[in-house]
C-alpha cells in the first residue's frame, strides 16, 4: 500500500510540474516579467470589397489589441500597417509612431479600400518598403525580428507563392490569419514553418479578437532570470523563452553551463585583426581603436601573461605592431592611438592568411606552448574567399573571435568564429554600441588543474565512500528495527 500512495504523489507531482510549463508565460505576463523581444512588425490587411465596413473595424480593433500586448518603442518594437486591395497603401510606417497612444489613434483612422485582393503585390510591397530602413527598419540582425501579420478573406488576384517565398528568405516571419472564405491552401504558401504555428482561420470577423492571446503570447519573453527559474551559480542572462549562465570576472563557467570555476589570464598570445577599409570611415575608426584599448585594459598584459599584437587590412595588410613589442598596457594602448587608417578594400580572406603564415609564428614574437587568440574585427563584406583561411586558423588551434559592425555579413563571420559559434562572434548595427561588444567578450583563460592536486582529491573521495557505505549499513539496521516494530504493532 506504501509503494502505491509513492506512485500516486509521484504522479500528481509530474502533472503539477506540466500544469507550470504550460502556465509559465500567462503567470509571468500577469507578473510583468514578460517583455516582447526588438521586432520589426507589420502587419497587412486585406480590405477588399469583399470586406464589408463593419467587418474592417474588427480587423482595428484585433490589431489595436495586439499592439497593446507589445512593448512598442524605437529600441523595442517598431509597428506599420500597410492596407491593400487592388493597390497598396501604406498607412503606417515603422518609423511613424514610438507610442501605444499613437499606434492605436492611427490604426482607428485606417480607412478601406474596397477594391480586389492583390495579396501578392502586398507582399513585395512590405518587403521592398514597408520593411526598408527608409521607412524606420532597422538593419539586419539576429537580435532584431522582422515580422508581418497577413489578414485576408479571400482568394489573391495575383501569385503570391514566389514572392512570398523571397520575403521569408529575406528573414521575414510571416503570419497567416484567413477569414471565412478564405483559400486555405494560399495561407499555406504564405506563412513561415512551422505552419501550424503561422497558419489561423476564424469563421468571421466577429471573432478574430480570439486570436489576440496567441499573438501576445508569440511576441511574449518570459523573463527567466527575473523569475528566478535558473540556476545559474553567478549571473543569468534572459534569452528569448530561456536563459544562459555567465560568470562574473575572474571567473569562466564550467562544462556544465552553471557551476563557475576562478581563474586567471594564463600566459595568452591575443593579435587584434582590424578592417581599415574605406566603408569605415575615420569618425569610425577612432571608435574602433578606443573598442580595442576597452578590451586591453581587461587583459592581465606582461611579459609572463598576455601578449598583445595588432594588424590592420584593406585591400593589403599591415603589422602594426607584433606580439611582445610591449609589456604594459600604457604603452600598448598608445601604440593604438597611433594607428594610422588605411582607407582602402576588404580583403579579409588575406587577412586572415596573414594571421596564421605570420602573426602567430616565433619569429613574430609567439610564444610555443600558449593559448593563440585572434580578434577579427570587420564592417562589410570580404572582396576574397575567407572560408580556407578561417578553417585554417581554426585548425590550427586558435581560438577566433568575430566582431561585426554595420554591413558585416553574419554568415562570414560565424565562418570565422570559433565554437561555440555564439559565444565567438558578435555584431552590432552601430559603431557607437561597440563597447558593449567589449563588455561581453570574455578571454579569460584559465590555468589548467595541478596534477598534483589528483591525490588528495582521490583520498577525499575515499572517504566519502566509506563514510556512505557505514551510513548505508545504519539505515539497514534501522530498517530492520521499524519492520519488527511494524509486526509487533499489527
């Protein structure tokens, strides 16, 4: 009878913990620890004829209420509204309003168009404007959603399965919302995968205000870290749905993502490889200089620790100083300041040649033995192939870093990050955010256990064994005692 009670609490406490799962993004959107993660978003609605006055206004009213559920603001979410039939018209522009106030007053005033369903033309509409930094977009980036919202009742005019297909391979997310008569099979070929997420049909218009939960729910963060879900040993950092541990400085984090170990800059070889093409700009060179003395001064450098060495590119390459020239960080950060622009190409794949043929060689002050690290720092895309260069870094033991700014191609530079890819590469849209690029790269590396250590580790281990195996033998004597007082009892 015991064994069953064990079972039945057992059971009862695996459907509490499933119960929270699915109630963890409600509880924490009434608790405010739910924040919409920096979207993009657009919706686009049908106003055909076939879509009666009266109809139009609940089409306001939903999105009225989905905008109420975002956290709406220039660094937050950015919201425009493009109206279509047989034309397209834009009617609110990402840049228009940074308000809820504003968004929800200029939705009210959207009039219909009351012509046919050129759903396609929509579509290349939002993405060739709608969705173009001229309009309030911000550049691409994988911390910036962009989605569109689709509203329709009927069947489109025009093709819309191309054009809908380059949308998504622009990185935008689409949603498919269809009303009674709608084309089921035209949702299909416009929404994003998963389809059952991007795909929802409502019978009318009087009811689409149902589907107003599923999108404040879809653009919801439930903020992790705030609800003291983890369990990370030192710090928590929110991601979208979930979380990462990170240690404080001076400290790295342990295989098992939580734990964190203390640890000091063991002797590194780091070479800075810096893009001084033209795309830079001088304004955004002297920033890019004052980013690489932040990181210095996070660096133990001496003769015994870190080393620090500096290249710049173009369209050719340029030592400006090799590693061990200078043993303090006074002199290192001046040597910085007096690097002159070169003001050319981008020639990162020769770049990165030159890293692995000369930068991390004796005979240009490495150290044999000792951790090789290289920081590749660039704004635009390589005029050459980079993907042989960066398998050799790599394979060659150096730990790469990527940092992108402006136009840098993402793809390039996860090519040369190493892995973990996400914690070896960062971008940013804009020059003047680099120094929180410097605050997250860490290169602390930490000394590798005394081997010396092994035998007292082993003799403590000892002990705890023993000590379990006694108290293993007390709990079998006890056990023993309470089953013949069990049958003295009955």
């Amino acid at each position: 009878m015991r064994l069953t009670s064990s079972l039945f609490f057992l059971l009862l406490g695996l459907i509490g913990a499933q119960a929270t799962v699915d109630l963890r993004t409600a509880a924490a959107m009434a608790a405010g620890l739910c924040k919409t993660r920096p979207t993009d978003l657009v919706f686009i609605i049908d106003s055909s004829r076939s879509v009666r006055p009266s109809e139009f206004e609940q089409v306001k009213v939903f999105l009225a209420k989905v905008i109420e559920g975002l956290d709406v603001g220039p660094n937050a979410t950015r919201v425009g509204v493009v109206n279509y039939a047989s034309r397209v018209k834009n009617e609110v522009s990402l840049k228009t309003h940074r308000t809820k106030a504003g968004l929800v007053k200029a939705v009210t005033k959207i009039e219909p168009l009351s012509t046919g369903t050129m759903t396609g033309l929509a579509i290349q509409f939002a993405m060739n404007v709608a969705f173009s930094e001229g309009e309030g977009a911000r550049a691409k980036s994988p911390d910036i959603s962009k989605v569109a919202i689709i509203v329709t009742d009927g069947r489109p005019q025009d093709s819309i399965k191309d054009v809908a297909l380059r949308a998504r391979d622009a990185g935008i997310e689409i949603f498919a919302i269809g009303v009674g008569r709608v084309d089921m099979s035209t949702l299909k070929q416009m929404a994003s995968d998963p389809l059952d997420d991007h795909v929802d049909y409502v019978e009318s218009y009087s009811v689409i205000e149902k589907l107003t939960k599923k999108f404040q729910e879809a653009f919801c963060v439930s903020d992790l870290c705030a609800t003291g879900d983890h369990d990370c040993a030192q710090i928590c950092i929110s991601n979208p749905g979930s979380y990462k541990c990170a240690c404080k400085e001076g400290f790295t984090l342990m295989d098992d993502g939580r734990s964190c170990r203390a640890c000091s800059n063991s002797a590194t070889d780091v070479v800075f490889l810096i893009d001084g093409s033209k795309s830079v700009r001088p304004e955004n060179f002297e920033l890019v200089k004052k980013w690489i003395n932040q990181i210095i001064d996070k660096l133990d450098v001496s003769d015994s620790k870190a080393h620090v060495g500096l290249v710049q590119y173009s369209s050719a390459v340029k030592q400006e100083f090799p590693l061990g020239r200078y043993n303090n960080k006074k002199d290192l950060k001046d040597a910085v300041k007096k690097m002159a622009y070169m003001e050319r190409g981008t020639m990162t794949g020769q770049a990165l040649r030159y890293l692995s043929d000369n930068s991390f060689t004796a005979g240009q002050g490495a150290r044999p033995g000792v951790t090789k690290v290289g920081i590749v720092f660039t704004d635009g895309r390589s005029q050459d192939y980079i993907g042989d260069a960066a398998k050799k870094a790599k394979e060659n033991g150096f730990k790469m870093y990527a940092v992108g700014v402006g136009n840098a191609v993402e793809n390039e530079l996860k090519e040369i990050a190493s892995e973990p890819i996400g914690e070896h590469y960062f971008y940013t849209a804009d020059f003047k955010a680099m120094t929180q690029i410097a605050k997250k790269l860490q290169i602390n590396i930490c000394q590798e256990e005394d081997p010396c250590e092994c035998d007292s580790l082993v003799k403590f281990q000892k002990k705890v064994e023993d000590a379990l195996q006694a108290l293993t033998k007390k709990l079998e004597i006890m056990s023993k005692r309470i089953a013949l007082l069990e049958n003295k009892i009955v």
